[in-house]
C-alpha cells in the first residue's frame, strides 16, 4: 500500500486493554494475557469481545515489528498496512497456543482445536461424447503431501519445535519502506524463516525422512467413475484426498468434466442432434440412410412415403 505516513493516532489502547504500561516487556505481557484470556473466556463465561480484544492486543505487542508500528504511528497504521486490520490469528488459536489446545486442562474447548481446512484442489477431466453416453472409468495418478509417517507431522524426532524468533510466532512479518519525504510502504508477507508456520526445528533433532517439512510426497491412483449422462462441467468429488498438512482439515480432490467436441453429435441437455446433407431428389422423393448410435447401434433414419423434406 502506498500513501503519505499516517497521522499519529491511538498508540495506549492494546497496552490499556492488557492493564501494562508501554514499557512492558515480551513476560510482562505474556503474563497479562493469561490471566486476562483466562478470566474473559467464554467458555468460563467470558466476554466473547473482550477476549477477542485481549488475543488482537496480544498478538500485536508480541510482535517487535507490528509493535514498533503501532507506538511509532498508532492503530490506523496498521489497519492500513494490513488491509483493515485483516491477517490476524482466530483468537481461540492464539489462546490454545499458551494451554496446549485445552483452556482448562483435558479436552478443552472445541473452538480452542478449531483446525483450518486445507484448499481443494481442482483438476480437468476430458470426456468424450461417447464417455458421457455410456459411463466410463478412468484410473489417474495423482501425487499429494501427507504426513509423514515417522515423525507424525511433527517434523522432528522428539516432536520438539521452538518458536519462531524472526516473527515471534506468528508465521507472519511486517516490512515498513521509506519511499521519499513523508511516504512510506507497509507490507505484509510470511516469515521467510518458517515459511509461516511460525515455528522451527533445530536442525539435530530434523525428523530424516521428511527432513522437518512434515509431510511427504505419495502417489496415488484414483478411479473415477464417470456415469451415463453425466454433464458437460459437472463436478466430481472425491473428500479428503487433497493434500494433507499439520492441524489441518484434508480438502477434497474435484474433477470437473469437460466434455469434448464429436464429429458427428452435438448434445443439447439429454438430446443429441446430428446433421446430414440430402441431395434434391431424396428430399423430394424420399430417402433413407444408416446412422451409427454413440454406443454402436445402426439406425435406419428414412423419410414417409409422399414426404417432402425442407431444409433445416
């Protein structure tokens, strides 16, 4: 985003809203946040606002970058370098990250697991005519990530990982740019050091088979089966099966037909048309001729006695 350098506007709120002075320092504000997050839960009967508050607070003045910004230009400057104030972390998450997935021992809160759901992946299938007329099955190899098996998607042996020094956990960075005399460039971008998962693995303890990425590349045949009638541009689902990935929902694998063009048919909905060339005197004086069907059938197409075919 470019614009002129934001005037200064509220820089104590998120300091106000943990109860610590601007001179706090990363423990001070760890330890307001948890006794803060865990009195405002609303699985304790919280204030869902507040405890929402409490996690935006947090997670900017944990921040060394996003903190700098907000005491140096206030809040609008970072709304404005993060599209309004988007990019941040599910509260809940952020709360999970400090009591291991469960606010108050045990299971914990089902919003506190809350997973994301990984992308779909959407793949063409080209179809004859014939293909669309009478089923078919397809076997494609496909490859996706999974986890990987040795280390169980932790990515080291002993399912250790630190958090990420370059952005402090938050998998993202913000990169401020002086452009000229009262212009500046904010940016948001993934760390470039976990590649925004916000933690890393030391390089010893690195799980040998996926190397500390996690998952694994697998390969895999899939049979689609195509049925009789199915649609140009019809969907076909297969749940679960996209790429896998650590505290994540598995999206699903989509197939969507593309029906070829024939040589002969044209379908419009469940009819087909077909054109053929009569000479003058088989539409005056009648004619008749085979046609061969989709599925091998031979038709014989003849006119009525005494008709006259016009064109079309």
């Amino acid at each position: 985003m470019f614009g002129r350098a934001p005037k200064k506007s509220d820089n104590t709120k998120y300091y106000e809203i943990l109860g610590v002075p601007k001179t706090a320092s990363p423990d001070d504000l760890k330890k307001a946040y948890k006794k803060a997050a865990i009195k405002n839960h609303p699985d304790k009967g919280g204030d869902p606002e507040k405890f929402k508050e409490l996690a935006h607070a947090y997670e900017v003045l944990s921040d060394p970058e996003k903190r700098e910004i907000y005491d140096q230009y206030g809040e609008d400057a970072l709304k404005e370098g993060m599209g309004g104030g988007g990019g941040m972390h599910d509260p809940f998450d952020i709360f999970s990250s400090f009591f291991g997935g469960g606010p108050f021992g045990g299971g914990g809160s089902s919003r506190g697991r809350r997973q994301r759901r990984g992308e779909d992946v959407v793949h063409p299938l080209k179809a004859s005519l014939e293909d669309l007329y009478g089923g078919t099955i397809k076997k494609l190899s496909l490859s996706r990530n999974v986890l990987c098996s040795k280390c169980n998607g932790k990515g080291s042996k002993s399912g250790a990982s630190m958090k990420c020094s370059g952005c402090q956990g938050t998998g993202m960075k913000v990169t401020i740019r002086q452009l000229g005399p009262g212009m500046i460039q904010q940016m948001q971008h993934a760390c470039n050091e976990c590649k925004g998962s916000g933690e890393t693995i030391n390089d010893r303890d690195r799980c040998p088979l996926c190397k500390g990425e996690k998952v694994v590349q697998e390969k895999k045949v899939l049979e689609v089966h195509v049925e009789k009638g199915m649609q140009n541009s019809q969907k076909i689902t297969f749940p679960g099966e996209a790429d896998e990935a650590p505290d994540t929902v598995t999206g699903d694998i989509v197939f969507i037909l593309q029906q070829k063009e024939h040589p002969k048919f044209k379908r419009k909905g469940d009819d087909l048309f077909v054109e053929h060339t009569l000479s003058l005197t088989e539409a005056l004086c009648g004619f008749q001729f085979i046609l061969s069907h989709l599925d091998g059938r031979q038709l014989l197409i003849k006119s009525q006695p005494g008709e006259v075919v016009k064109p079309g």
